[in-house]
C-alpha cells in the first residue's frame, strides 16, 4: 500500500515472534527476513536491506536449496542491491 515504513515495523514485529516461536533459521523466518529487506531498499537503506537479503539467501540455500523459488528470489534481490549506490555520498 506503498507504507514501505508502515510495513517495516510489522516485519519487525513478525520478526521478533517467528524468532521466538520458530527460530531464526527457518523458512519462515527467512521470508520475514527478505521482506525486511525489501521495506529498507524501498527506505534507501541499502545496506541494512543488503543484510537481511544475504540472510535470507543463506538460510533459504540450505533448507530449501539453490534452486528453489525462493532462494532464486531472495539472489535477485540481492544483486538488486549490489547495483544501488551502498556508500553515502556527501554533497556539495
């Protein structure tokens, strides 16, 4: 609904709960893990969202796979972020 801030402190909280409930090394939890990353490139936080991706992608790659759906999606994500600008560039 274009509330990439809004969505940001839901994943957040889901986050937290599928952590507590069902680990930080599920499926599950690695689909948060990608949307988290997806709210922080939609806020220009790349390399906060460049984390979260590259957590997914590990945790995807060996439960499900490199191959798999996923774990192709949360790769693509990642060189989505590998071409935006990571460094803060000061103006003139």
């Amino acid at each position: 609904m274009e509330e990439p801030a809004w969505a940001l402190r839901l994943y957040l909280r889901a986050r937290v709960i599928r952590e507590e409930t069902l680990g930080g090394d599920t499926v599950d939890t690695a689909t948060v893990y990608n949307n988290l990353g997806c709210c922080m490139m939609m806020l220009e936080r790349n390399q906060e969202g460049k984390a979260y991706f590259e957590l997914a992608n590990a945790i995807l790659e060996c439960e499900l796979g490199p191959q798999h759906e996923r774990t192709l999606t949360s790769k693509r994500n990642i060189n989505k972020v590998n071409k935006c600008v990571l460094g803060v560039v000061p103006e003139f």
